[in-house]
C-alpha cells in the first residue's frame, strides 16, 4: 500500500514539473506583435502599428460597433454593442497570434508581425 502512495505522488510531482516547464517554454516563445488587424465578417478592414496610440470606432453593419483602444503596445476592446460584452471584458493583448473576438459582432481582432 505504501508503495502505491509513494509511486501515485512521483506522478503527480512529474506531471506538475512537466506542467510547468511546458507553460516557462509557451511563454519564453511569445513574441510582440507589430500590427493590429481588424476583420469584420471575415474580411480585413483595418491595419494599424500596435505602437501608436489610438482609439478606433469599429462599425460592423450599420447597428452594431466596437471602439478598440491600441496603447502602450497593446490592444483592448473598451466598448462593445453586443449583449454578453465578453470581448470587452478580456485582457488586452500584445504578442503574436493572440485575438479577440466578438461572435455577435462578426468582428476578429489579431495581433500579427
């Protein structure tokens, strides 16, 4: 039985080591961005450098809109028409490959090279 307690908590340690070492590598790779690029329905219809500073009033269809804000190397989501507000409320964003999306608003905000 002692055995099985022993061996049961040298998995658990390695599968936190492993765990962590995986996280220090994701995150020893990110790489900052250089542009910001807006699609609306799919299509690109704005490019901006992510280091100036701005904010962008975003109009979707007419209705609906978005106002994304790019400061300090990063870009954030500071107004939002739809109802559940979740790309309003997510971190801002700066390195390479990372998004935010607006599902009601058909709007896609990436960060690129």
């Amino acid at each position: 039985m002692k055995n099985k307690i022993k061996n049961d908590l040298i998995l658990v340690g390695v599968i936190l080591l492993l765990s962590v070492l995986s996280f220090g590598i994701f995150k020893a790779l990110l790489r900052p961005g250089n542009s910001v690029v807006v699609l609306v329905n799919g299509e690109e219809k704005h490019r901006f450098s992510i280091n100036e500073d701005l904010e962008e009033f975003i109009v979707t269809d007419g209705e609906n809109s978005n106002t994304i804000v790019i400061k300090d190397s990063e870009v954030w989501v500071v107004h939002a028409s739809c109802p559940d507000k979740i790309c309003a409320s997510h971190a801002p964003i700066k390195n390479e490959g990372e998004a935010i999306v607006c599902l009601p608003n058909k709007v896609v905000i990436t960060v690129t090279k």
